[in-house]
C-alpha cells in the first residue's frame, strides 16, 4: 500500500506537504479538505492534476464520507493536519474549534480505527496515523526555558485547548486500541502560500497596500519561527520513520518577537519593493491594544527529532523570512485573490456539489 490520506491538505501546512510528497516520494496522496476559508487549491499549483494526486472536499465531522474513502483508497497511513489554527478566531467564535478540532479528530481516529482493524497483521504493523499539533499545547513560558516533549500541558487559548485535547485522544487511541499513532508539535510556521491572517503574510500585504501594520501590546510576546518547507521535510521523516507512540517537536531554533519579526519585514520590504517618495514601511507600524490571555513566549527544544531522526533546519530566520517577502512580491495574483476572495468563489463553483469525491 503506497496510499497516504493528508487531511487539511489545501492549507497552507498541508499543501506544502503534498508538493513535498508528490517531488520527493513516491506516495500516491488522497488531499481531504473540508474547504473552509483557509482551504485554497490555488495553493497546490501544478500537483493538482498529478496523477499521484487525488483531491476529495470532505469534512473530517462526516464519518460516513471517511469510511468510504477508507474502502476505496485503502492507504498505508493518515497524515492529519485539518484543524482550526486561528488563536484570534477561536477567541472570539471558540464552537468551530471544539467541532472541528475535538469532534473532527474524534472522528477521523473512529473512522481509521475501524478501517486498521480490517488490515492484515502485516498491514495494522506498519500503518501509521500521525497527528500534526503546536507548541501552544505547552503553554507559555517565562524568559528561560525550551518545551520538551515531557512538558506539561497548560493550553491557555480556545485554540490550544482544543488542540490538546485531540493530542491527548490520539494518545489514548494508540494507548487502549493499538492504532499505532506519532504526534508532532511545531513552532509558528511561515512561508509561501500563507493565509493572510497570520502576523507575517498579514503585514507583508498590508505594508504593499499602504495600510497599517498593527501591533499588540508592546510587541515583546517571542515566538520561535520555523520555515514551512524545513517543516514537512520533518512531517515526511516522522511519518515515514518515527515511532509508534512517539512525541516528536519540531522548531526552527529562531526566537523572536513580533517587534523584531516587524522590524525585519519592513527593512526587506525597503530593499525589495521601496515606497514611493523615499518613505519607509516602519513609518506604518501601530499599536493596538492586546488580546486576551496573549502567550508570553514559546521556545522548542528539537533535539529530539534531530537525534533520532537527523532533522535540522536548512534555513535560518533571515534566509527564510527573505523567501518568503520575495515569493510574494512575485506571486501578487494569488494574494489579491486571497484578499478579494475571488478564490472562494471558485471553489463553491467547482466543488459545492462534490463532497467526499
């Protein structure tokens, strides 16, 4: 069996993995994506008409849309990334976290469960389902200090509650059942093909719009900053040779804070794309109030991972953040069809009535 379910696959994580996969394997992918706003085909490019590829819009909720998926593609293994991701969102509508992030992964690990049961011994041993979680599940730490894979969870965020909570029942599916299960935990990720609500692509639009570039607090909150393609490669390794009831985080070794995150977008954006009249992009730069229960700092220790599995990253924060501000400078049609969501509209056109397909 050379079949691997990615769910969330349109989305900007998962769709970096599925261009991953298709280059670098020889996995045949089933992409399953409920399509919601953060789900954009536009992200997979040229792999959506490789044959290796095949796309089905299907809510994870639907457990008899995953069962027949299950008996049609038979595939080795589960990469599952479909999850609400959005700190903000889940503060202000926490509901679509709870259903898709709990009931979802609750009803994923149901529905492979019983698929696994039906496999051959050869085939229960090897399969793999492998559920890609945060680093907010940990928390927040003080000045000092790197989450570990024994640290304690302490989710402070709508958003990071419910991500715990399906980390922990993966757990306890591997645990009571069997299903041989890995959970990986990441920093913030960044790079192409990001949605414009997170703090990089968020500026970089607003910056070549002329508009605001907003701020919270003081700007001192620290994230530790992994490049999107250093990240998959550690999905495709984890999936691939990690271990069964293993924990595996997965960081880019580069603490910043939003402040300096900023401050290095505006002066790239100065020497790639200069505003007119010799003005400078820090000139936008605002501060608003914060948000409620806002992380101080997150650090991750990967040593893990690089130890056992050889995983480094290949890009620091500058090459990877320089990357990232080139790719969209030259890729404007993709983010304006972002922003106007013209890509929405394609996507109701061509598949509203072509669920679980």
């Amino acid at each position: 069996m050379k079949t691997v379910f990615v769910t969330g696959g349109a989305g900007f994580i998962g769709s970096a993995l599925v261009r991953l996969l298709i280059a670098e394997s020889d996995w045949t992918l089933v992409n399953i994506d409920k399509l919601t706003y953060a789900g954009n085909l536009e992200s997979l490019g040229a792999v959506q008409d490789e044959p290796r590829h095949v796309f089905s819009r299907c809510d994870i909720c639907e457990r008899e849309a995953l069962d027949r998926l299950f008996a049609e593609h038979r595939p080795a293994g589960v990469i599952h990334l479909a999850a609400e991701s959005h700190v903000d969102r889940s503060i202000h509508g926490p509901a679509e976290f709870i259903q898709t992030n709990i009931v979802g992964t609750y009803t994923l690990l149901e529905a492979t469960r019983a698929y696994w049961l039906g496999l051959p011994d050869s085939g229960k041993a090897s399969f793999r389902f492998h559920h890609v979680s945060t680093d907010e599940v940990y928390g927040s730490l003080n000045e000092t200090g790197l989450f570990l894979e024994t640290t304690p969870y302490s989710p402070n965020s709508p958003y990071s509650a419910s991500k715990a909570s399906s980390d922990h029942l993966v757990r306890a599916w591997m645990h009571t059942y069997g299903l041989p299960s890995v959970v990986t935990n990441c920093s913030n990720n960044y790079g192409p093909y990001q949605f414009p609500e997170k703090l990089i692509p968020l500026m970089i639009t607003n910056a070549l719009a002329g508009k605001p570039l907003p701020i919270y607090g003081k700007g001192d909150n620290v994230r530790d900053w992994l490049y999107v393609d250093d990240h998959v490669r550690a999905l495709k390794l984890v999936f691939e040779r990690g271990v069964p009831g293993e924990t595996y985080n997965i960081g880019g070794h580069n603490e910043k804070t939003n402040l300096e995150v900023v401050d290095a977008l505006c002066t790239l954006l100065d020497r790639m794309r200069p505003r007119a009249g010799g003005r400078v992009y820090a000139e936008l730069k605002i501060t608003v109030a914060d948000r409620p229960g806002h992380d101080r700092r997150y650090a991750i220790d990967a040593g893990k991972i690089g130890r056992e599995l050889g995983w480094t990253p290949r890009e620091s924060f500058e090459t990877g953040l320089a990357k990232t501000v080139a790719w969209y400078l030259a890729h404007p049609e993709w983010v304006a069809h972002v922003v106007s969501g013209e890509y929405r509209h394609w996507v109701e056109k061509n598949y509203s009535h072509r669920a679980a397909q």
